[in-house]
C-alpha cells in the first residue's frame, strides 16, 4: 500500500511539474520585459502631414540611440545647423503611451531657433537636422538625449516618441 501512495504522489508531483512547461516563441527573461531593442519600423504612425498623429508604442525595449525616420519625405527647404525649423510636434511618451504635448491640438506651429544650438532637447537639435519642408519625421529620443532624470512633466529616464512636421525653414541671419 505504502508503494502505491508513494508512485500516486511521485505521478502528482511529475504532472503538478509537467503543467507548467511549455514552449514559447519568445525568449523570457523571467520579468516579463520586453528583450528586443526598439526599431524605427516597429512604431506605427497614422496620418497625413499637418494633422495629429496616432502613434503606437511597440512592446519592445528602448535604445539608448536616438532613432530617426522620415515618415514623409519634404519637398521644401531643409533643416540645417544655424536655420530656424519652424514645426509641428506631437509627443507621446514610451512608458505610459500617453500624447503628452502637441502643437498640432493648440494650432501653433513652434520656432525652433538657431538649430544645432537651440535650447531644445539634444534629441531635437540632432534629429530635426536634414527634415525638409513639408516632411514629417519620427524621434525616437532616449532620455539621455531628452529629459534624462525628469522635468517638464516628464518621469525619469523616460523615452520620448516625437512625430514632427516640417512646416518651415528660415535660413540663418
């Protein structure tokens, strides 16, 4: 009898212990996160120059790289150090996915003065560099280039997504 409730529990705790494995697609880190670092492709962005984006943040893990891509080619001047960028911005921060900022809901494009050296983010002053008129770009920016450990209503170490228009570009004085 003793045998038979010793092969029953060993048969209990083999399936108890079988239950729980499985194969996955993805490899884990055991904490849930996300391992594959961001893309520029991985991020969706909807909509046409000069109205608000809708972007949707991937399941992926920020770089500490700022990211650029042109969404929509210009056709106009291009943004080069020392011209103003005059811009619509949407930004939606990585973390929580929420549009914190947008020129394009208040109807006020921004001057971005004396680019390469404006008081803006590095991420900015980097990225809208070579955006040309009528073009609309996607920033990826790590905190490092951003806000790094907060301000401006942003969360330590946050990643920020931009969407930016080209509206724009004055040469320098």
């Amino acid at each position: 009898m003793r045998n038979v409730l010793l092969i029953a529990s060993l048969a209990l705790v083999a399936a108890t212990g079988l239950a729980g494995c499985g194969s996955s697609a993805q490899p884990s880190t055991g904490s849930g996160a996300p391992t594959s670092p961001c893309k520029a492709d991985d991020f969706k962005v909807t909509g046409e120059f000069g109205s608000a984006p809708k972007v949707e943040i991937p399941a992926c893990k920020p770089t500490d790289e700022l990211i650029i891509k042109d969404l929509v080619q210009g056709t106009g001047a291009e943004v080069k150090a020392g011209t103003t960028a005059t811009v619509n911005y949407q930004l939606t921060t990585f973390s929580d996915k929420k549009v914190l900022d947008s020129s394009f809901e208040r109807g006020q494009p921004y001057d971005v003065e004396n680019v390469g050296q404006a008081p803006v983010i590095d991420g900015w002053n980097e990225g809208i560099v070579g955006l040309k008129e009528k073009g609309r770009r996607l920033l990826i920016v790590p905190p490092a280039k951003g806000y790094g450990q907060g301000g401006q209503g942003i969360q330590p170490n946050e990643t920020l997504v931009f969407v930016i228009d080209g509206v724009k570009v004055t040469p320098a004085a």
